[in-house]
C-alpha cells in the first residue's frame, strides 16, 4: 500500500484538498463497506499505518445500487450480490443508456456491466427479451446479443446457430429458403443481422424473406 499512500500525499499537496483513499474489491465481500488499514513496520516496530475505505462488491446489494442515482455504483453493480440477473442486466443498461451522461462514458459504462454480468444460456434468452420490449429501448443500443458475443468471440459457426436460434424464437420456425439464406450470408451480414434482431418486426424486413 506504500505507492497508495505516496499517491494520496501527492494529490494531497497538488490540490491542497484532503484525499480519501478508496479500495474496491472485485472479488472479496468482507463487510460490503469499511475501513481496513495496512502497517509498515520495522525490527517489529509500527512506523506507519496506512487506513482507507475499501467496498467489497460481492456483498452489497446489487439491486439497491442499480436503482440509485450513481452512475458508477450501477455498473459497479454488475459485481454485486444479484437475484434476477438478466432483468437487473436490463435494468442497469437501461439506467446508463437514458441517463445524460456523454456518449463515450455511456458506452463505457455499459461495457463494464457487459464484461462483469456474463449471462448463461437460459438467462441470455430472458434478457433478450427483455430488450425487445418498449421499456428497455434505451438498452438496446448498448446491450449485446448472445450473438453479437459469441461473433467478438470468434466462434463463427456457433455464433451462426445461436443467430438461427434467437431467430426462431423472434419469429418462429424457420423455413428452408430462410435458412438457405441466411447460410448464405457473409461474416459482415451476419454482424448486421445480429445487431437487428431486437429491433426487426419481421424476417422480411431482415431480407431473410421475400
């Protein structure tokens, strides 16, 4: 902690402001919030005690913070103790997206729920869903399909069942020209329909229909 604490003195004197040292823990909950201190000791001597805030995630309530007014605690909530996690996933894009923050910081505040809030099977398709609806408009924009995901991820042929999946679902079985055409589809059409599918009312409007 000893950098910490060269850093916190620096800031210190740079702005003549006192400087409250905050640690996050991504992975360790201890009380959810408090104090913890570090001590520097020499031939079993304390010479120096360095104290400072710390938030343990994974015990807070993840809920409470995603319906709170900092922007920050609700991508930080993706880390936090969550129930529902597709609606809360929902909830937290949709939060970042409507609020009047600038573009870039929306996008990378959505990232941070996007990277820390992964989604199983199951849960990816109550949140697509959930994306679909009026009230999560704002979420779309920002929120990633399970094929979106699985295309950065460079899993072509799956991401190309999991497109013919979310498709089906979107608007039922899928004839055999749909899916001639979409087999037919290159890399970049695919990318495209990927980030379509939550808003398309029909696979004609798709191009995957005549």
């Amino acid at each position: 902690m000893g950098v910490f604490d060269d850093y916190r003195h620096y800031l210190s004197r740079k702005f003549q402001l006192p400087v409250l040292p905050l640690c996050i823990y991504l992975h360790v909950g201890m009380q959810g919030i408090g104090w913890d201190e570090d001590t520097e000791t020499f031939f079993g001597e304390v010479i120096n005690t360095f104290r400072y805030r710390y938030m343990g995630l994974p015990a807070l309530d993840g809920v409470q913070y995603i319906q709170g007014s900092n922007l920050l605690g609700v991508a930080l909530a993706a880390r936090m103790r969550i129930a529902e996690e597709a609606k809360a996933k929902a909830d937290a894009l949709q939060k970042i997206a409507t609020s009047a923050e600038p573009e870039m910081r929306k996008y990378l505040l959505c990232e941070c729920v996007d990277a820390y809030l992964p989604l199983e099977e199951v849960q990816m398709k109550e949140y697509e869903q959930l994306l679909v609806t009026p009230v999560y408009q704002g979420a779309r924009k920002y929120g990633k399909t399970s094929f979106e995901l699985g295309h950065e991820q460079g899993k072509s042929e799956g991401a190309l069942q999991v497109l013919r999946e979310l498709l089906a679902c979107r608007f039922g079985p899928l004839s055999e020209e749909t899916s001639r055409r979409l087999k037919a589809c290159s890399e970049a059409q695919l990318l495209e329909l990927g980030k379509k599918i939550l808003t398309a009312t029909s696979l004609s409007e798709l191009g995957l229909e005549p």
